[in-house]
C-alpha cells in the first residue's frame, strides 16, 4: 500500500512540477497529501473510502469508547 501512495504522489504531483527550493517542495507535497490524497482517493484497501473517512470513523469509535 506505501509503494502505491509513493508511486500516485510522484506520478500526480512531483514528475509534473518544478520546485524552485526544498523548502517550496515540502509544503507543496504536504498540502497535496492533506488536501487532495486523504480527501479525495478511495483506496479499495480502505473499502473504497478515502483516508479521511476512514480516520473520522476512527475518531468516532474513540470517542463512543
């Protein structure tokens, strides 16, 4: 599952832009990740949910605990 997330953020993000420091990277790819990966992508590892629903159940869980 890691080598499939690797494999979607440098095909959809990383191969398509050019960064002009580190520094522009890092917040680039973070904001991809929160925004656009954990929001949108369902992942059929996840029972086709994305990350963010799966972790608000999660959260749920918790706090019913």
């Amino acid at each position: 599952m890691t080598e499939s997330f690797f494999a979607a953020l440098k095909n959809e993000r990383v191969h398509r832009t050019a960064y002009p420091t580190r520094e522009r990277a890092r917040r680039d790819i973070a904001r991809y990740i929160e925004i656009h990966y954990n929001t949108k992508k369902r992942h059929s590892a996840l029972g086709y949910r994305t990350p963010q629903e799966v972790y608000d159940e999660y959260q749920l869980r918790q706090e019913t605990a």
